[in-house]
C-alpha cells in the first residue's frame, strides 16, 4: 500500500507536506470547533445543569417543556420553590456572559411557557416560581465549568 509522506497507509495516499492535511500545518478551517456541534454542545450543557441541580438537592420534575409560546430547559423543584432554569453554553466571554446572555425577548418567551406550565400543572401552580440561568463554560472540554446565577430575571 502506498505511504505518503506522512506515513498514512491507504490506497491512493500520495502526499506532500503542501497538499495534504494531516502532513501541512493546521490552518483555520482544520480546527475544530472547541464545543463540537452546537446541538452536542446545548444536549451536554442540559445534561450537565441537571447534574448540578439534583447534586444541590432539587427534584428534576421535567427537562426541555416545549410549547408554542416557547420552551423550558429544565423544571426542578426544591424546598417548595419551583425554579426554571433556562441553560446556556459559552466557550468565552467574547460576546458577553451569562447575564448578557439571556436577553430581553428571550426571558418573555420563557415566562410565557412557565405561565403555560403553570395553567397546566395545578399542583405547580402553588408554588413561588424563580428563574435560574445555569451557564456551562466548555461543556464539551475536558474541565467543564458551571456558573449559576440564581433570580436571574423576573417573570416579564
């Protein structure tokens, strides 16, 4: 079998430093992106925060509640205060942290679902509500870190 300069043995591998890309140097389209997909990113990063919330001592009642008006990311309970927790995932602070990261719209579209919630769910309906932002920093890194600001926003 044929052995580039590289060393890579496949069929048809014939290479120079120049032309092929595991032999050049790494250019920007040969990185790979730190946090993977966004979906693999936004999936770890919900994993994560759950984790985090139950290892604080709250009851995860339901993850991802999608309705027209908007979606949930998680629903936990604990010492009967119902908290929604909206997740996000930053790799840096480039565009800002977590609180920039939930904006103005973003927190209406999450109270609308909770108000949904709440006309659907009698037995959450009793409870004081509290909006959370979990953000995970490099959720799919060697070291992912989780930050959790707690009353982030007001219901709109």
């Amino acid at each position: 079998m044929p052995s580039g300069a590289c060393g890579a043995k496949s069929p048809g591998h014939s290479c120079t430093t120049a032309s092929c890309a595991c032999c050049r140097p790494p250019g920007p389209r040969d990185v790979t992106p730190p946090l993977g997909t966004p979906q693999e990113s936004g999936r770890r990063a919900e994993e994560l925060a759950a984790d985090f919330l139950r290892s604080q001592g709250f009851e995860i009642l339901e993850r991802n509640y999608r309705r027209r008006l908007g979606e949930l990311d998680i629903i936990a309970e604990r010492a009967g205060v119902l908290v929604i927790a909206e997740v996000r995932t930053r790799s840096s602070t480039a565009f800002g942290g977590a609180a920039a990261s939930v904006h103005r719209r973003k927190q209406q579209r999450i109270t609308r679902a909770a108000a949904a919630l709440l006309q659907q769910r009698a037995d959450l309906s009793r409870l004081p509500v509290r909006f959370d932002v979990i953000v995970v920093w490099d959720a799919v890194g060697a070291a992912p870190r989780i930050e959790w600001l707690q009353h982030a926003f007001e219901a709109c």
